[in-house]
C-alpha cells in the first residue's frame, strides 16, 4: 500500500515518461509521505501549532524583545500576535500575556482585559478573521476554528485558553475552551442582549435561578431549593452632569431642604474664581463616577438575593471614586490663548512709528493689517474706560501673596494698577489684535490727560508719594503724573486757604514776635513746615524735638529748625548744633534717573554723585542747614550731612592738648573745639560741595522752591504717553499681561496641592527668564525672543488646565480634602508621563480612569452629591433595578456568580471526600448590564 501510494506520488513529481528503474528506486527513498498534513486543514493545525511552540519556548521578556505591545487600559498586559491562511482567508492569532503569569486574577482588578473579566482566566489566545467586521459570522466555521487551536494547543501540551469571536461585534460574543490537564475540559461562551430584557432578568433573584439553572435539574423548582453558590457585585453609579439644567435642579433640591438658603440663578461653577472676572472657564470635572463593591460571599437561596437588591450601597464592604474629564470642545478660553494673540500685536507693532498710525486712514502701509483686524464699537470701548477710571477705586496691591517677591522680578506693573488693568482688559478687546489695541490706547491716554487738566485723581493708582523703579516705565510715569495730579490740588488748596486767612496769618505773626520780645535775643524762632509742606528730617540725629533757651544764641534769626543734634556744636559760635527740616527727594522715574545722572557726568566734577544726592538736593539741604544755624560754617554742615567726611586726629600729642582742653571747659558738654578736619576729597581746591555752600542761600525748606514741580513734570509725562513708540508700548503691555495674567491665576483657592505651587513657583521663574529681553528695549520683530513669549504661552495654558481643575476638584470635594488631593495628585503624575511623551495635552475620561478609595467618613460627602432627580428630569426612566443611591440607580451592575467542587482522579468527588482532593470551579458565570443591556459570560468545566 505503501509502495503504491509513493509510486503514485512519484509519478506526479517526476512526469517523465522516461524515468529509470534505478531513478524510481532513489525517489522512493528520498520522498516521505506524512499523512498528518495531508489535507490544508492538517496544515492549518501543524501551522498553529509551530507559532505557539514558538511562543512557548520564549520566556515573556524574549516575547516583548521580539515585537510584543504593551495594552494600553490593561496594566501588566502585553499582545503578540501571527498571521495565517486557511482556504483563501486570512487569520490573526493573539496571544495575550503578563510578564507575571503566576498568582490568580482578582474579580473586580480595573486593569483586567475584557475577556479575563468575563472568563476569569490569565493568559488567553484569540483567533479571529483579518475582515471588516473582525469576528467568525458562519458558526460551523467558527466551530472548526476553535477546533483547529484545540489540537494544536493539546498537541503542544499547553493549558492556554482560546477564544473565537462569533455573531455581530455589537453583541461581544465569544466562545472558547481551555484543556485543563486531565479529562476536564472548561468551556467558554459569552452573548450580549442589547435590547428588550426579560423582567426576570432585571433583579439579583432571577439572576441567581439563571446562574442555577445551568447546573440544576431542569425539573426542579429553583425558587424553592437552596443552592450554595458565590456571589460578588460591583456597582458603578454616575453623578449628573455639571451642566446648568442639572446644576438649577440641584439648587432648587437644596433651597427646599434650607429654605433660608439664598439660590441665584445662572451662576457658573467659577463665579468666585479669581479669573471669572475676565472670562468663565469650561469646568473640567464633568462628573464622578462612584463604585461599590460587595466581596464575594456564600448565597443559598433567592429569598437572599432579594434582599441583596434592597440593600443600600452604603452597604457595600469598598467605595471608589473616579474622575470623570470634560473632553476640550474648540479653542480653550483662557489667558494663555488671549497672550498668544498679545504677542502676535507685539511682533506687528514694529511696522510703525506711532499708534495713530495703526488706525490712520491715511496710512497706506495698513491696509493689510485693517482688513484682517477688527475694532469693537465705540460702546465697548466706553464700557471698558468707564470701567478703567471708575471713580472711587483704590488701588490694590498684590503683597499679600505668597508669590509676592517672585512676581516682582517681572518688571511689569502691579496687578490692581491702572496700566495693568488696561492690559488685562486689552486682551478680551476685539481679538486682542494691534488696531484694537492702538484705539484703546489712544483713548485711554486722552482720559489721563483729561484727569490732569480737571485735577482728578487717577483711580487704581497709589498715593504714597513713592515711584516704584521695579515696575515698567508707564507705571512709574503714571505714579509719578498720580503724585502731581495731588501736588496740584494741594497747591491749589493752600492758595485758596492763604487768600482767604490773611488776617489771621498776620496776627498770628504779631503774637510770635511778641514772644520773641519777651524771651530776649538769646531765644531761637522755629518755624516748622506748613500743612501743605513735605518735609523730612534725620531723627538718628536729633535729641529732642523740643528746645529750650540755649546759652549760646545767635544774633540771627533761626529758621527751620527741627530740634538740637546730639552732643554737637558749631565750630565758629559754640553753640548747639541744629538739625533743619528739608525738602524730600525730588521723586524721579527710571528715565529721569539715568538722564540727571548722564548730566551730573557732564558737569565735570571728579565727585561721584549718587542718585540722592544731586545737585538741587544738595543745595536745598545746605540752605535748609544755614537758615536752621546762621553762624555754620562748610566744616558744621559736613560734620551733620556727611560725618565720614569728617575726620579726627590721630596724633597722641593732639590727642593730649585735647584732653586737658576738655578738664579746662567743665561746663562745656564736650571737648572744645573738636580735634579734626575735612577730608582729603572735600579739602581739594575747587570742591563742588564748598561752591555749592558758598552760593546757597539761608532759607528754611518751607521759603525753598519746591524741588519737584508739578506742572513741569506732569506735562512730561503726558508727552511720553503720547509720543510713545508702539514697539516698547507693547514690550511693556505683554510683560504687565503675562505678570498680571499668573497673579490673577495664582490667587486661586484650590486647597494644600503642594504640585499646583511648584508649577506657580517655576512659571513665574521661566517668566522672569523670558521677558528680560523686552526689558532691554533691543527687541526687532523677527527676533528669537517672539518664539520664546509664545512658547511660554503654551506653558501657561498647560498650568492653567492643572489649576482649572485643581479649583473645580477643590470646590467639588470641599468636605473631603483628602479625596480632592488624592485625585489631583493621580491626575498630575498621569498629565506628566502622559505629555512627556508627546501624546496629545486633551487628557479626556477614557484616558484617565485612576480610582481612589472613599473612607467611612468621606461616604456621606459624595452621597450628597447624588441630588435626588426630579420628576421633569428627562434622563429619568422606570426604575427597574435595585440598590438605589438617592433615587439613582446603577448605570452598570456587574456580578459574578461561581460553584466550586471538589475532584479526585478523573470524576467528580463528593463533598465529604478527603482533603488531598483538589477544589476548581467547575461554573462561573459573569453578568454586566442595565435594565435596557445584559451581558453574561459562562464558564463551564465538563469531563466530556
């Protein structure tokens, strides 16, 4: 038979007639027929078999370095799969497996694949057809798929389960089998209805009698007879959604709990955020998603299962909370976006030289940039400027904050100034483009002039008589126009006042001199500075503000004196040192500083003046000094205004003269005449500080030319702010934007997150970084420095989301801050790994699904926030289900029922068998679903 059949194989390789005998011979050894794949389902089977040999000889690390894909939602899983052909169609075998094998696989573990949840089983293989569909349609194919890796999976000797997907892909339909080493062979089937369930199947007790049916006598009557099996349920229950029918509703439910509660409609979840002012945010939170968990336990009966249904969730052994992510819808609404924008202004701002040409009709080099840029109407700018200069409003610093002095490093202005809250508000003008901008601009400066020429106060600006050189430029002009706007209404008070007491002024004087009559000519007249006079002195070098009659006076009249200096005499009369009031500092912004210093250089002089001390002030001071100690001398003023320059001798002989001076004036309170002289740089010929001196007058502070000039300096101003270039108009717009933008964010509440602070503390550092080149004024358009701002624009939108939600969760979970912090905390470590690897930054709820366990004392918190539904709702439907939380039903019921027995050698064994017998769980069944959707997967272990 043998010989035949090779003599036929032979003649069909060869088809030469002329073959020889000895040729024949030799092909009849060397040509073997194996009859064992002799048909191509034989092949397919001997095909399937070498690819999991293949994989079975290959540990799991070998499987990952040879092509092996992690799962994504599935934890330690990983996938490697084959392609194959059987009878002109194509296959795909899967083998799905854990780099940790061992250990049994947890009922309720969220990082199950779906077949381990439905079957209980580890490492799986799935055989399915390379079509549209990706599933077995024709059922006695199905059947001879699965029967195919049946034989090659027990050829191989392997215990791997194998799936076959069958019917339409909607329905998530499997069946399977698993060799389990001995004559038991476990089968698989799973099936979806997706509409019309049965009523029965709706409860817990007709699912328990069809898990009982599968293994029970058909005859009998399941409801009445105990069965013993395992039963373990989870419930996943969903808040409503955070929209505002929803929100409305819930109010409503809590005013008729709290009828004293006050409910204000069409409030939005951010209202007290510290951004709401300027835009309203998209809440992240769309909702939470809470699970309770029955552990597995013992059930004999349908009477159980009953009660089991009516059981309330807070019954349940394990609550968990998840988040649920609001998916981004368009462009986010925010400050990161609006700054974006800002920086496209600042790169077109070089193409001109003034603003009014951005808005010239008679600007021919716009007509591109009109076209594409829109101006608001006249009616929201003059909501905005209202707005701007509403009157009343004081100015609000941001030092209360903890990022205080990191801020400040922006050199921008404060946050509730006037030129930072035209910043702010340019960024929602229009589109926040260089024509809205120049409009606004233009008018804005006209409603300043329009308060220096009226004598209006400048709202939202400090009136501490202080210029701030660490804020941009316009802030410090705009200080510094604040600051003349009150000179002048002072100076025009006084003026008033003076005119109409004239009378009194001169009776007044008329008292005094009597005064001085009657104290005689050793009696010193003080006079101290008016209401109207800002003076200063040094109190370090005054004993007492109060003087007495001084043995030595001068024969002149004494001016402006403020008290006696301590233990110092004047060098020519011997008599007490006095210390003048002077005039303040004239208040300088940073320009004007560099200007007078640029001049003090060229005067020429070889004495380095400090920004202090120039010229005018130091005049001032001398004549201040003269009026205040007629009989002074240059050496008097250097020992008071610059004691270092005043040197004491060192020499013992000198030293000694003036000891015996001092035992020789006993009445003196010092030494007399102090043993010193000037020093090296004040002794020189030509000494400014003596020219100066011997050309100052004696006049009291009060009798001076005020040193800064109100008018003079205000008019100044104006011309800067309206002759300002565009370009360093917008350096300092987007620096004061950016500044004000993270502060306005930084005053969010959103609870301890310690992650949300390090963000705030490294922004405001990248920001210092990347804004110092506008400080320099060395900016161009196509410069490098455009690419940076907008980058730092896309790092602030990533901080604005994690705060966003931060501020939602905090408000969301307020009665339970250690959820809101666990859950953040999730979220951040899955943001940081998710965008470091360059996936997409729209994080939504398929992705992120991190559960949190809710602690007993937490459980009321997120119960409240199941609002009771009310009638009108449209979501609401029959309840059909049990376990009720606030009225709400599960959206998915999951349960798994299990029989477990006992077997010894080949056959089933009785309960009461010995404790060598091992125990396997011959059914589990595991169902999913709603009233409207049931799902259930059967595993069966059978001896056939």
């Amino acid at each position: 038979m043998a010989s035949s059949s090779s003599s036929r194989k032979i003649h069909f390789d060869t088809t030469d007639d002329e073959l020889t005998e000895h040729e024949e011979e030799e092909a009849e050894v060397e040509h073997f027929d194996d009859f064992t794949v002799a048909s191509s389902w034989e092949r397919f089977i001997s095909e399937i078999e070498a690819v999991l040999r293949a994989w079975m000889s290959n540990a799991p690390n070998n499987l990952l370095e040879k092509g092996a894909v992690p799962l994504e939602d599935s934890g330690n899983l990983y996938k490697v799969k084959s392609e194959m052909k059987y009878a002109m169609k194509s296959y795909c075998m899967e083998f799905y497996f854990k780099t940790d094998p061992d250990g049994e696989i947890a009922d309720w573990n969220f990082d199950l694949h779906d077949l381990q949840l439905c079957f209980g089983v580890n490492e799986f293989l799935v055989i399915a057809p390379q079509s549209a569909s990706g599933v077995v349609l024709d059922a006695p194919e199905a059947s001879k798929l699965l029967s195919a890796v049946a034989i090659a999976l027990s050829n191989c000797s392997s215990l791997w389960p194998a799936f076959v997907p069958v019917h339409d892909p909607s329905r998530k339909a499997y069946i399977g089998i698993q060799s389990m080493g001995t004559v038991f062979t476990r089968r698989f089937e799973a099936d979806r209805i997706g509409s019309q369930v049965p009523i029965k199947l709706m409860h817990l007790e007709g699912l328990y009698e069809l898990f009982v049916s599968k293994f029970a006598y058909s005859t009998l009557d399941l409801s009445v007879h105990n069965f013993k099996v395992r039963f373990a349920m989870k419930l996943t229950f969903r808040t409503l959604p955070y929209d505002d029918d929803n929100m409305k509703a819930a109010k409503i439910s809590k005013s008729e709990e709290n009828v004293t509660g006050e409910i204000s409609d069409g409030m939005q979840w951010d209202d007290d955020c510290s951004w709401s002012e300027w835009y309203s945010a998209e809440d992240p939170v769309k909702g939470f998603e809470l699970i309770a968990i029955w552990s597995e336990k013992m059930v004999e009966n349908s009477m159980e299962m009953a009660e089991l249904e009516n059981a309330s969730p807070h019954e349940a052994e394990k609550w968990l909370i998840s988040l649920r992510l609001e998916g981004s819808s368009g462009n986010p609404v925010g400050f990161s976006s609006e700054l974006c924008l800002l920086v496209d202004a600042l790169q077109m701002s070089f193409e001109a030289q003034f603003m009014e040409d951005f808005v010239s009709v008679e600007n021919p080099g716009s007509d591109n940039i009109k076209s594409a840029m829109v101006i608001p109407s006249p009616t929201v700018r003059d909501r905005v400027l209202k707005e701007l200069f509403i009157d009343g409003v004081q100015f609000s610093d941001f030092a209360d904050s903890g990022h205080n002095k990191t801020s400040r490093a922006i050199k921008g202005a404060p946050l509730g100034s006037l030129f930072a809250q035209f910043c702010l508000h340019s960024l929602w003008f229009g589109n926040c483009n260089i024509r809205a901008i120049a409009v606004l601009w233009i008018e804005f400066v006209r409603e300043v002039r329009w308060c220096w020429e009226e004598s209006q106060l400048l709202p939202r600006m400090p009136t501490n008589g202080s210029i701030d050189l660490s804020t941009c430029l316009i802030n410090q002009k705009l200080q510094m126009l604040a600051i003349c706007i009150e000179r002048k209404i002072q100076l025009n008070e006084e003026y008033e006042d003076c005119i109409g007491s004239l009378d009194q002024i001169d009776s007044m004087s008329e008292i005094e001199s009597q005064d001085e009559s009657v104290i005689g000519d050793d009696s010193v007249s003080i006079h101290t500075s008016s209401d109207g006079f800002s003076g200063k002195v040094d109190s370090r070098k005054v004993e007492d503000v109060h003087l007495s009659n001084d043995k030595e006076t001068s024969d002149l009249t004494r001016r402006g004196s403020a008290g006696i200096v301590d233990s110092m005499m004047l060098l020519k009369s011997h008599q007490s040192m006095h210390a003048p009031y002077t005039q303040e500092a004239p208040l300088m912004t940073e320009d004007m500083h560099e200007e007078r210093l640029k001049a003090v250089e060229a005067f020429g002089d070889s004495f380095n003046f400090s920004a202090q001390l120039e010229r005018d002030i130091l005049t001032s001071d001398m004549s201040a000094f003269k009026a205040a100690n007629p009989d002074a001398i240059f050496e008097d003023f250097i020992r008071w205004h610059s004691p270092g320059d005043w040197e004491e001798y060192d020499d013992p002989e000198k030293s000694k003269s003036s000891s015996s001076s001092a035992l020789d004036s006993k009445k003196s309170k010092d030494s007399w005449p102090p043993q010193g002289k000037l020093s090296k740089r004040m002794s020189e010929h030509g000494n400014l500080w003596r020219k100066l001196w011997n050309s100052a007058p004696s006049l009291p502070a009060s009798e001076q030319k005020p040193l800064l000039d109100p008018n003079r300096e205000g008019e100044k101003v104006l011309h800067y702010l309206e002759t300002l270039p565009p370009h360093e108009l917008l350096e300092q717009m987007v620096c004061t934007a950016f500044r004000a933008a993270v502060d306005t964010l930084s005053q969010t509440s959103y609870g301890e997150l310690k992650q949300i602070e390090t963000e705030m503390q490294q922004l405001y550092l990248t920001m210092a970084s990347a804004l110092r080149p506008l400080q320099v004024n060395r900016l161009s358009g196509d410069s490098e420095t455009i690419e940076d701002l907008r980058r730092l624009t896309g790092t602030i939108e990533r901080v604005e989301k994690l705060l966003t939600l931060a501020a939602s969760l905090h408000r969301k979970l307020l009665k339970a801050p250690r959820l809101s912090t666990e859950i953040f905390s999730d979220y951040y470590n899955f943001y940081i790994q998710t965008t470091a690897k360059g996936f997409s930054e729209d994080i939504g709820e398929k992705e992120f699904d991190k559960k949190q366990e809710v602690r007993d004392v937490e459980r009321e918190v997120l119960s409240n926030m199941f609002v009771p539904p009310t009638a009108n709702q449209s979501w609401r439907k029959v309840l059909s289900m049990g376990n009720l939380l606030n009225g709400h039903e599960p959206i998915v019921r999951e349960i798994i029922f299990s029989l477990r027995d006992r077997v010894s050698g080949n056959h089933y064994a009785a309960r009461c068998g010995n404790v060598s017998q091992q125990e396997i769980q011959t059914y589990r069944m595991y169902i999913c679903g709603t009233s409207n959707d049931l799902r259930v997967a059967l595993s069966v272990v059978s001896g056939d």
